[in-house]
C-alpha cells in the first residue's frame, strides 16, 4: 500500500544513491519477483532521481558503495527468511 509522502523504486543501484544521500529508507516491499525500496520524503528522492538519472548530480564513491553493499544484505536477508520459511 503506497502511502502519500513515500518514494518507491524497485532499481537497486537508484535506491543506493538515495539512501548514500541520506535519504530514510523506509523498508522493502515485496512485489512478485521484486523487491520495492520505499523512501520516506517524496519529493527528495524525486529531486534526487531526475538528477541521478541525467547524470547531472556527483557522489561520494565510498559511500555509493557502502549504500550498494547495504541494501544487497538487506534484499539477501529478506530473501534467506523467505527462503527459509518455505522450508519449514
């Protein structure tokens, strides 16, 4: 359920230059075969989209990669209790 001030992404390496911009992230969503990143502050994250997807905005490549690394281990853990829960 998509609230009002909420940005929702499904790419991995947008929601990572979000959150390296210290954007909240509010959690994930699963959609069938995908995961939703959900950012609270709508209009930032839009701000900051258009600019990443012009290429017209830079980053900190550190913490560009720390942000990749910790929503990867945050969509792996997800995906471990799902599996698990199968399992089981």
């Amino acid at each position: 359920m998509r609230k009002n001030n909420t940005y929702y992404t499904k790419d991995l390496y947008e929601a990572s230059f979000l959150y390296a911009h210290q954007q909240k992230l509010l959690g994930l969503e699963k959609d069938c075969k995908f995961f939703w990143f959900i950012f609270k502050d709508k209009s930032a994250c839009e701000e900051l989209s258009v600019a990443y997807w012009a290429g017209e905005i830079e980053i900190n490549a550190k913490a560009y990669s720390d942000a990749i690394r910790t929503l990867k281990d945050r969509l792996f853990a997800i995906k471990e209790e799902a599996t698990s829960d199968l399992a089981q």
